[in-house]
C-alpha cells in the first residue's frame, strides 16, 4: 500500500532512509506522533509519501528513498502572517504536493492547514487524526491566533468523513464542543523513539519536566511546589525544558523576581539525543499541565523508567497514565499536592520501582509503535474498501 502521510514532521530524522547526510535534510516543524508512524509504516512493508513543511526551506524540498519521499514546503516563520490568510501559501504548496503524489490512501494529522490542504485538493480516501481540541485550546489559551485555528478546524469539521483521535478524551471534545456526529476510531498516539542514552540517574532528587512557558502547562505551580520540596530536600534540584523555558525567559525571569530560582535549571530547547539524557539522569517527572489531549512527555517518561506526577483533571491525562495506575495523579493547581508527591514517591522507592515496571507493562501492550501502525493500517483497508465500493456503485 502507498500511503502519503501529511502533518508537521521532522524529516531530517529520515536522512538514512533517503540517503543523505542528516545536515542536507530540513529540520522542519518537529511531529514526533508523525514520525513514529511513517517509521513504523515502513517496517511493516508500506511505500510511505511524507508531506510536512519547515521554514527554513523557500521553496519546496523532495527527496526520495527505496519506500519513502519527503517533500517539504516553506512554512512562513510569522505566525500573525500565516494566520491573517489562513494559511493560503502553505496551503496551496501542500495541494501542490499532494496532486503530484498520487497515493492509495492519505491520512492527514492535526485538523488545521495539514488536513485543509488535502481536502482543498480532493484527494480521497482520506483519514485526518485530530490531536487536540481546538474550542478546549482557545479557551484555555484566548488569542486571536487560536481563534483563526478554531475556524481553520470548523471547517475541517464540516468536510471531513473520517476521523480519528488519540484519546477518548478528544472523542468526547469533538462530539459535545464540535458537534461532530459522525463515527470517530480512538487510535492513540505510540510511545516515542527516543535515542538510548549513557547518562547516570541522579543520585539525588532530581525532578524533570518537559513542556513550555505557556498557562497551560502550569510551570508556576510546580516553582512553588519545588520550593516545598527544598525545605525537605536541600540538594534537590529542579530541570525545565522546552521552549520559553530558557535560562533568560519570562519565566526565569519572574522566577528570580519571585525568588523562586534556587536550584533550578531552565534548560530551554533541545535535541532529541540531549532530551533523552535529561529523561535518563531525572528520578521524577512531574507535568503540571492543567490539559492534555494526550502527553506524549508522559509517554516518553515511563519509556525511560521515570515515576510520573501528574494532573487527575487535566483532560486526557488520567487515561494516558492508566487512571492512577502508571502515574500520580493529583490536584496540579495545589502546590502542596505536587510537593508531597513528589517527596512520597523520592521516600519510597520500592514503590516507585513498582510504578515504574507497571506503568512500561502497560505501556507496552497500548503504545507499542507497530501495534498503533498496524491499527492505522486497518484503518485505512477499511477506507479502501468502502471507496471501492462507492466507487462500483
């Protein structure tokens, strides 16, 4: 089967695929749930198309492999700019793409320019993945960028016949803030690649979290909480990464002025490989979030055998870690909550050690790539056949 999968990607990741040097290939938007999924299509014997975007490209970008072509087309880097038309240039670079790449089935992810692109073009049998809720973001995040996303979603709602989500939590979203009323499949997000990494697990507590500088992800809380932890835990120490999280943000900054900064890193962005260190040196992981349409952080945590503290009301996060079973969950707003779980998992290790082993167990059986891959696959045969059908009437 030909499969042409578009979404944000990070297609330097397929260098070795396409025989080229990783330099030569655009780093583009970064899309770890995209990337897993032409990886593992591939090991399953597919010919996979990738259409993504980057902006460090101007004009459009292709390579081909034995079973894999990358095309890659400029993405403005102002958001204001490419919000203002509704993606119009990406949009119509992406239909460009799309209509010189014939393929058996495409599946478009995020139901923003990505999934608009394919339906401006027509191309069928088409599944697009929603991998957030878009009226749930704005709420959480009011601006008129996200406003002008709702709309590009709205009218992605209207002419898309086959969805499909990450989370039941997205399934609910899209029924009762959407009205989307025809058939969803739940297809969860895998367990990310991430490279195996050589560095030592602190020997003290050490608290990592991944995310960005944004409300949502509620970093002010877990400042405060890491300022509890200290009192019982001096050599503690707390990590951030991401963007907005840098060492000379806005979010360090109020840190200091708040006298919140003692011991802790701001971190900032970094790689895949040097994220992996980060995840393999922390003893806690603790996401604060106040909403999550999956958390792929989590996922990338139990992956690497970390404990994870986490919301009990913050959207798909409870089902992500196993309602309990795979993580804490706990009230992310309450300072004092985050601090004493986190204090109680470093206390007790051998309970920790048993969250850990239960949480990669299930893990395993949910989030196995080839498995989420092979449901993709399904899927799309499903779509298949019904279009022949259409098609013979």
């Amino acid at each position: 089967m030909r499969v042409c999968v578009v979404g944000p990607a990070s297609p330097r990741e397929f260098a070795e695929h396409l025989g080229r040097p990783p330099e030569s290939v655009p780093q583009g938007l970064g899309g770890t749930p995209v990337n897993s999924l032409v990886r593992s299509l591939l090991e399953l014997g597919h010919d996979v198309v990738l259409i993504s975007a980057a902006m460090e490209v101007e004009q459009t970008w292709t390579a081909h492999g034995k079973s894999l072509t990358v095309i890659v087309v400029p993405y403005r880097p102002r958001a204001r700019r490419r919000a203002l038309d509704l993606f119009r240039a990406e949009r119509g670079a992406l239909r460009e793409a799309l209509e010189s790449n014939p393929a058996d089935v495409y599946h478009a992810h995020w139901t923003y320019e990505f999934a608009l692109a394919c339906i401006d073009s027509k191309v069928s049998p088409l599944l697009v993945t929603a991998h957030d809720a878009p009226l749930t973001v704005l709420r959480r995040m009011p601006d008129a960028y996200r406003l002008i996303r709702l709309l590009m979603a709205v009218i992605v709602r209207l002419h898309a016949r086959n969805l499909s989500v990450v989370t039941p939590y997205l399934a609910t979203r899209w029924r009762r803030e959407m009205f989307y009323r025809r058939p969803t499949s739940v297809i969860t997000n895998p367990i990310p690649e991430l490279a195996s990494s050589n560095a030592e697990r602190s020997r003290t507590l050490s608290i990592l979290d991944v995310a960005n500088g944004s409300r949502l992800k509620n970093v002010k809380i877990l400042l405060r909480a890491f300022d509890v932890i200290k009192r019982a835990e001096p050599s503690s120490e707390l990590r951030l990464i991401g963007p907005g999280l840098e060492t000379d943000g806005e979010l360090s900054r109020w840190a200091t002025a708040a006298g919140l900064s003692d011991r802790v890193a701001f971190v900032g962005t970094l790689t895949r490989e040097q994220l992996a260190d980060e995840y393999q040196r922390a003893t806690v992981f603790c996401h604060p979030s106040l909403e999550e349409s999956h958390g792929i952080v989590l996922l990338e945590a139990i992956h690497f055998g970390i404990p994870v503290v986490a919301g009990h009301n913050a959207g798909a996060v409870p089902w992500t870690l196993f309602n309990g079973e795979g993580g804490v969950l706990v009230d992310v707003r309450d300072p004092h909550a985050l601090a004493n779980a986190i204090l109680t998992l470093h206390d007790d290790q051998n309970a920790c050690r048993d969250m850990v082993r239960r949480a990669k167990v299930l893990a395993e059986r949910r989030y196995a790539p080839t498995a989420v891959a092979s449901r993709y696959v399904r899927e799309y045969e499903a779509l298949l056949a019904t279009s022949g059908a259409a098609s013979r009437e």
